[in-house]
C-alpha cells in the first residue's frame, strides 16, 4: 500500500526538478540574460504623441524639461512616455529618465554603454 505514494511522491519531485530547473538558475546560479521588456507593450501602432506627452504630464517640471531634452530611454530606445510616466535614476551623478523600472538593471550594469547614446 505505502508503494504508491512513494512512488507519486518520487515522480511528482522528478517532475518539479525538470520543470524548475530554468527558474532556480537565477538563484545564485548561471542564468540566461532576461529581457527587462518581456511582456511589456512599447507602443502599439495606435499610440500617438499626446498620449506619450500625457505619461510625461506626469513629471516634475524639471524632469519633464529632462525628457524633452533626451526624448528616448537609453537602454530600449523608445521614446518616453511610451511605457507611462518615465522612471528617474541616478548614473554615475547624472540623472537619466528610462521608459521603466525594467530598464533600470541594463543601465547599471553597464552605464557607459547607454550614457553613450544621450545627448549632453
């Protein structure tokens, strides 16, 4: 009687193992690079200026003046706004506005290769 189980049990582990493996590897294990976009809609053909210049509304003054002068996110090179209201972080003392909170990790592993692409 106790064999089943036992064996349910052994599948059912063998089967989570398999299944897992992807997950756990971001645990402190190699990982494939993750794409911060996944999922994320960067504007659909119907978007249009005002809705972007609507997600900037949201700014303080001067980080709206920030947007107007650097216009894209650095790290996915859309335009801002094109995401909702940009999200403002601080790179090597410079403030730089992105499209999203998932743009944040690119650019801090390797802020030179997207402070490149901003204007001065």
């Amino acid at each position: 009687m106790l064999r089943f189980p036992r064996l349910f049990a052994t599948a059912l582990v063998l089967l989570v193992s398999v299944l897992g493996l992807g997950t756990l590897a971001g645990c402190g294990g190699p990982s494939a690079p993750v794409d911060p976009h996944a999922g994320h809609d960067h504007g659909a053909a119907d978007d249009t200026a005002g809705e972007y210049a609507e997600a900037l509304a949201g700014l303080a003054p001067a980080d709206r003046e920030l947007a107007e002068k650097q216009q894209i996110c650095p790290v996915s090179e859309q335009p801002l706004g094109s995401m909702g209201t940009p999200v403002k972080v601080k790179v090597e003392g410079r403030d730089v506005l992105l499209c999203c909170a998932g743009c944040q990790q690119a650019i801090e592993a390797d802020p030179q290769k997207y402070l490149a692409k901003l204007p001065d």
